[in-house]
C-alpha cells in the first residue's frame, strides 16, 4: 500500500495531535512504514532523517537491536500484571537503578509526561497536608513554561496557545519570569540575567510561601518556549530559596532527561537534588509509553502510615509496565556500556562546527546549544514559517518541526557525522532560499 492510500485513511479515522485536523488537507503527516537508525521510511521507499528524535523521545535510534532483544525476551516471561497488589523483576530493577542515578528515593510510575506532572503536583500537596501545612496549595512556575496538557499539568503551563480555551477549568498557579537568556538587556550577561530572575522568584516566595507548595520548572532548556536556554547558576539558587522558604522544588526532566543536556539528568549541572523528578520520553529510548517521579525519603515517609487515605491514592493500568520497565532497562545498558555521555560532547562538539556557517546567517539569531540540543530563531519571518518550512525540509529528506521562528535539532544519540553534515546543510540551504532573502 503506497503513501496516499495511507494518508486517506488516516484523514478518514484518526485524530490527530497537537492539529489542526482541516490543515491535513494541504499539509498531509507523513506516512512511517518503518524506521532504521537515525532514519524514517514511509511506504514509499522514501528515506527521512529524524532530526527531533520523534518528539524528543527517540534515543537510539529506530528499531535498536539490543531494545528490540530486552522486550522479545520479556515478552516471554510476562507482558503486563498490575502493579497494585503485585510486583516484579523490571520494576524493581528499573527503580533501583533510578533511585542509584538520581540520588532520590522511591520511584512511581505512569505512562506519560503530563501524568507525571500530575503525580508530583498531587504528591505535593498532599505531602504539606499530611504535614500539617493544609495552606500551602499553590503552585509556581515560569513564564513561557510547558508541563503537559491535563489539566493540572496545563494549570502550571503557560502556553497560551495550548491554555488559554481550557482556563475555565485550570487552577490558578503563578508564573514568574524565565531565565531564558534571550530575554536579557543587551548589555546583561546571561549569568546576570538568571540572577535577576531569581531575584524575582524570591520575591514572589517571600510573600506567598505559607500557601505554596511546589515550584516546578524545565531545568536548562524550556522546550515550548523554543528552547530557552540558562545556566545552572540559577537552579543552584533555586533549590537554595525552595529550602529557604520551604518550598518543594519540582525538576521536569520529562524532554531533558537521560543525557539530553549532557548530563544524565540536567539537575546535575547544578549540583542539587529536586524533591521530585519527573522523567519520560528518552526513558525507554522511544520505545513504549512509561513515566516516572522519583522524590526524596522524608517525602515518601509522610505517606507510610496505618491510615489508607493518608497513603497516595493514585494509579493508572498500566503503571510499571513490565515491557516498558525492560525498555528502559535496555537504555540504561546502553548508556554505561557505550559511554554515551562522552561520545555526545566529542559529536556535540563537531555538530557545533558544521553549523557556523548558520549561526553567521544574516536572519538568524540566538544560536544556542546545551548537550544535545541546538536552536536558533529566524528573523524577518512571515506567518505560517514553521509549517513552510518543515515542508521544505521533507521535501530534502529532512524532518523536522519549528517551534514558531525557532529551528531546533534534538537527533538521535547514534547520529553519525555524515547525518549532521547532511542536517546543517539542508537547513542552510532553506535558509539561504526563504523568500525576499538577499544574501
């Protein structure tokens, strides 16, 4: 069956995400057949580079061998049993590996970023009931900030595109402006601007404290804000006014955990320990749905009682999918067995180099990378730049998705120089030819 046959059907049966459903008429998905590497193939032979790693979740690579090994073999032992009530090696095994990693506690688990938003909001919250502090109830998060779309997660997002309908449903939170170093004056260091910021955060802490529970932020990179970028100076100090003010501090590594920031979770670069790490996305390599909070023993201790209600009352079905927990397992082996953090900063480094020619680009602007994620904003642009030019890309064989004005790469871990070279190259080129661009 060939690419259109698929397209109708899909038009015809399926909705889509984050989509306009009407703009598949002029716009079709593009139709996977199969994937291979750092490469996408639709059914038509047609050969993709994957330069966003689907979605940001993909680590190594598309139809990874050793992944493809952990899940067959687990498939043979026992594909799913509830987690309430039961138990076995995967999930086990995973959470000790976690807890070893991240320097935290016990480990809870779902099936996607949003519902790992949710968890730790929740476990906040009822942690300060248990502890006596039923006021404290509100949430902080940063301007421009993304943390899933249910409605708790999209109460602390602020996003107006994805928010804005629902705000009759959403709980109020507060935002306080982001670090992003684009935002600085011009004659304000990055490293000062995220003190300014901070400066504001304590601010807003030194009269709210008694009725929040919970800051939560993307640590490094925002990615909805078009990958805003800042130093660890200002998590540093953040977790330093958190302890202050008794504030739990809530790190969303769910797009820049495991090895995304060049650090195996981006909190390191700071030196700190959240009360809650929410992972997902990379966990299982892109593999199978699975997310997780990981939080501090004093938290979880607030919960070990004889009454049930005092205990956290949540679940999902599929929570600690035992195929999902094998996947993530797999991913880990290939971090310590490959040195995969030290690879990346050898390719970082070499990716950095192919793109000064773009980084020069009259039209562009903010060139930034934090481990292995690179972006940079086009000026000058008309409506609709986003959508244009991710046509133009696949038509290159490139796929890959604007963030409004901002172009990002977040490849697969396994690419290869010839893949980056073949990325940097492309994306000049539609550069070089955006309409009403006189070089």
């Amino acid at each position: 069956m060939h690419n259109d046959d698929w397209l109708d059907r899909t038009r015809a049966s399926v909705w889509h995400p984050c989509t306009q459903m009407k703009h598949l008429e002029q716009t079709p998905p593009l139709p996977i057949a199969r994937g291979e590497g750092a490469w996408l193939i639709d059914h038509d032979g047609r050969r993709y580079l994957d330069a966003i790693s689907s979605w940001w979740v993909n680590l190594f690579g598309h139809a990874n061998p050793r992944i493809n090994a952990a899940i067959i073999d687990q498939l043979g032992r026992i594909e799913h049993v509830m987690l309430a009530g039961c138990t076995h090696a995967p999930v086990v095994e995973l959470s000790e590996r976690l807890v070893r990693l991240s320097g935290l506690g016990h480990a809870f688990y779902a099936s996607d970023g949003a519902s790992a938003t949710e968890i730790a909001l929740k476990m906040s919250f009822h942690y300060w009931r248990n502890h006596g502090r039923p006021l404290k109830t509100g949430y902080v998060s940063l301007q421009h900030g993304y943390h899933g779309e249910t409605l708790g997660a999209l109460s602390v997002t602020d996003v107006a595109l994805f928010k804005d309908v629902y705000a009759p449903l959403l709980r109020h939170s507060s935002q306080v402006i982001s670090p992003d170093w684009r935002l600085a004056s011009a004659d304000e260091s990055a490293e000062a601007y995220a003190k300014r910021a901070v400066g504001r955060m304590e601010d807003h802490l030194a009269e709210h404290a008694d009725t929040t529970a919970a800051v939560i932020i993307e640590p490094l990179v925002q990615g909805a804000a078009g990958m805003a970028m800042y130093p660890p100076s200002y998590l540093t100090e953040l977790r330093v006014l958190c302890d202050k003010y008794q504030v739990h501090l809530i790190a969303d590594e769910i797009a820049v955990g495991f090895g995304r920031t060049g650090t195996l979770f981006a909190c390191e670069q700071a030196e700190i320990l959240p009360d809650f790490l929410c992972l997902s996305k990379g966990i299982t390599g892109g593999y199978l749905p699975l997310s997780c909070v990981l939080t501090r023993d004093e938290i979880y201790a607030a919960f070990y009682a004889d009454a049930t209600a005092r205990g956290f009352l949540h679940s999902h079905s599929y929570t600690g999918n035992p195929l999902a927990c094998r996947a993530a397992l797999a991913v880990l082996d290939i971090f310590e067995s490959d040195d995969v953090l030290r690879r990346n900063r050898a390719k970082a480094t070499r990716f950095n180099e192919l793109l000064a020619p773009i980084s020069s680009h009259p039209r562009v602007r903010h060139m930034r990378q934090t481990g292995m994620i690179w972006a940079f904003d086009v000026i000058d642009v008309e409506p609709g730049f986003g959508a244009r030019f991710h046509q133009q890309a696949l038509a290159r064989g490139l796929f890959i998705r604007p963030i409004g004005n901002t172009v990002y790469f977040m490849p697969p871990y396994i690419i290869e120089e010839a893949e980056m070279r073949f990325m940097s190259e492309v994306t000049l080129d539609l550069l070089q030819g955006m309409q009403g661009f006189e070089p």
